[in-house]
C-alpha cells in the first residue's frame, strides 16, 4: 500500500461524507502488530474490519507473526481446533481494542470487527448458535460482529444470536429473496430481545449482500449465449442485484414494524457491500464502490480495492436511490435471454460455503502442521533425526 497521508478531499474521505461506512476486507497478526492497519484508520477513513477463512488461511502462511502464539500453544499441547480458535479471537480482540476509539467516537455505529463461525456450521442451526455464543463470549468486546451465513439453517441462528444481545454480520447473501429474509429475521431476534428485556441501543447488525461473484457467474453465461444483446447485459447483473436489495431494504426499514424497534432504541442493520473487488479488467477498478454510493451503508474492500480507490476513483454523490427501476429492467432482460437468477444465486450461496469450508480446512491444516512443528515431541524428532 502507498503511504501518501489523506488530505480530507480523497475518494475515500468522499465515500465517508457521503455516509458510506469505510471497511477494510481484511486482518492478520501482520496488519496489527506493525502499525498499518492503525494508519489505514488514521489515514485513510477506515472504520471498520472484516475477516473470513481465506484470510486467515493466507495469513498463517506469511511471516512469523504467529509464531509465538503457536508455540505456546503447542507446549500447552492444545488440539487443532482449540488452537485455531484462540488465534482468531486474539486477532479479533486486538483489532476491537484498536477500532475502540472509532467505536466511541461514532456513537457505536462504527469501529466494528466481524469474525466468522466455523463455515462447517452453515447448515446447522444448533451449532452455529453454539459457536456464536462462543466466539462472542471469547473476545469479550461490544464492537464485535459475529458473522454467520445467510443459509436457510442459518436464519434461525441469527434470530437466537441477536435475541440473546449477540451483533451479527450477515454473510454470504446473494438473492434478494434470501435478503429480504434475513431482514426478516433481524427484526424477529430483536423483537424477542425486547421481550427478554434487553438493551436494543447495544445490539448492531449488517447484511453483507456479495457483489463481484455474481457478473462472475452471469457474465460467463453472456457469453456462452455470444450475441451481441447478451455481451451488451456484460457488467451489470451485479450492480442491479445490489440495488434492488437497497431498495427492498429501503421498504423493510420504513414499516410500522420497523419503526416500533427504533422506538426502543433498535439500530437499523445496514446494508453492506461485500466482494467489491473487480475481477474483469474491463471493468472500472473500483465500479463495485462509486456506483453502490448511499448514505447508511457499508462498503468492506480489500486492500488492493482500497487502494485503487483512494488513487483515482471517482466519487460522485448517491447512486443507489432510485435504481430499483432500471435495475429491475436489467433483471428482467437476463431471464427473458434465459439465464436463471434462481440458479445463479443458490449456485453463487453453494460455491460460497464450499470456498470458505476449503479455506477452513486449510486454516486447520496449517495449524496442525506448525503445532507439530514446534510442539515438544516434535523437537525430539527432529534432534533425533
């Protein structure tokens, strides 16, 4: 990342004014430990952290960061699973206190870190529930989002977990049905906390509505279909799905329902944008940021995004509110060319679980191999050898 300080009009202080939340899609022992991430809040409007397996998996395997952690835990001779679980929650931890200050700053609206259950989780209500109490009970700080997946096991685990006062970031949502579900169950867990008596003021919550995978998959169908009307709809499937689901929650969030929670102190749970890198070269680096521009929502980017957007986007005021038409339109034209948004979304949530379930199983396998590296025994083995 280049170091060029922030002068108050960059893209990303742009983004801020405009009241899109600024969030890094990323964490490690690496960012915190040398003073980057610190610089990315102080410098460049970031507010908020997001993680997930892939980025725990890839940073295990860089550096020697964990490596004072690991060995500890291998003298303890603690398992696999046990282990994976205290580096995460320590990263976690340490990234909350740090974002504590923007925590307070923002009136509890911002200075949010998200950390994910067990992807193996993501079609078991009972444990994903489990493993939420967990974790959020592990790093022990108000500014944690627990994320669980928007599977159709998953809906009643975000229920539980935000009855029982737990803040949630909703991942992996692709269709705007599934969307309007979470929705759903967002505001049913905080009617039965409000029932249970609990403070609604501390309870936070975003939906993270994945962008950049669906023109992957639309995008690639386009082009099976090779005519010049279906390599037109190039590039904009994804865009048009994000903004019918602003949309929708733009409807859900001005019901009477609604309106009864926020009179007890409810706080909306913001739309965010999630997989905003651009994969297509053709495309504009940072179209997945300037044209999903809205006040109250939350754009999480990966370094490289970040980047490219405090260099040279173009921000250029709201480009959300009243979409819902064209982007129907889009939509509409997509099915009558025969491409099936049933299809694409529920291959989109398979594909999602099975990549962050791949990246966990990596993230236990290189554990498991550092553990035996520098437990003990393993110290035997080796003067033996």
């Amino acid at each position: 990342m280049t170091t060029t300080p922030s002068t108050g009009t960059d893209p990303l202080a742009q983004l801020s004014a405009e009241g899109v939340s600024v969030w890094l899609d990323d964490l490690s022992r690496e960012l915190l430990e040398s003073g980057e991430l610190q610089r990315l809040v102080d410098e460049r409007s970031v507010v908020g952290v997001t993680s997930n397996p892939t980025i725990f998996a890839s940073a295990l395997t860089k550096g020697d960061a964990y490596a004072e952690q690991t060995t500890e835990l291998a003298r303890q001779g603690v398992g696999v699973d046990e282990a994976v679980f205290r580096i995460t929650t320590e990263d976690v931890r340490r990234a909350c206190d740090l974002f504590a200050p923007v925590y307070e700053r923002s009136g509890h609206h911002d200075g949010r870190v998200s950390l994910e259950v067990e992807p193996g989780l993501a079609h078991d209500t009972e444990g994903t529930v489990s493993a939420a109490r967990a974790i959020w009970a592990a790093v022990d700080r108000p500014n944690l989002l627990v994320k669980i997946p928007a599977t159709l096991e998953g809906l009643p685990a975000i229920t539980t977990a935000l009855s029982e006062g737990i803040s949630v970031n909703v991942t992996l949502i692709f269709s705007l049905d599934r969307y309007r579900a979470v929705m759903n169950a967002f505001l049913t867990g905080l009617e039965q906390a409000r029932e249970a008596g609990r403070d609604l003021t501390s309870i936070a919550s975003v939906a993270s509505f994945f962008v950049s995978r669906v023109d992957g998959e639309i995008d690639g169908r386009l082009e099976a279909l090779g005519t010049d009307e279906a390599l037109a709809l190039r590039g904009q499937a994804a865009l048009a799905n994000a903004r019918l689901a602003y949309a929708a929650y733009e409807e859900v969030f001005s019901t009477p329902r609604w309106e009864v929670l926020e009179q007890a102190g409810a706080r909306v749970q913001r739309p965010l944008w999630a997989s905003t890198g651009v994969k297509n070269p053709d495309y504009p680096d940072t179209m997945y940021v300037t044209e999903l521009v809205a006040r109250g929502t939350v754009n999480t980017m990966p370094g490289s995004t970040l980047d490219k957007t405090f260099d040279h986007a173009q921000v250029h005021g709201d480009t959300l509110t009243g979409t819902a038409e064209a982007s129907t339109a889009v939509m509409d034209h997509l099915e009558r060319l025969g491409i099936s948004y049933t299809e694409v979304v529920d291959q989109l949530e398979v594909e999602g679980v099975k990549k962050f379930s791949d990246s966990w199983t990596e993230l236990q396998q290189t554990v498991s191999e550092e553990l035996a590296r520098l437990s003990p025994s393993g110290d035997d083995a080796q003067d033996q050898k």
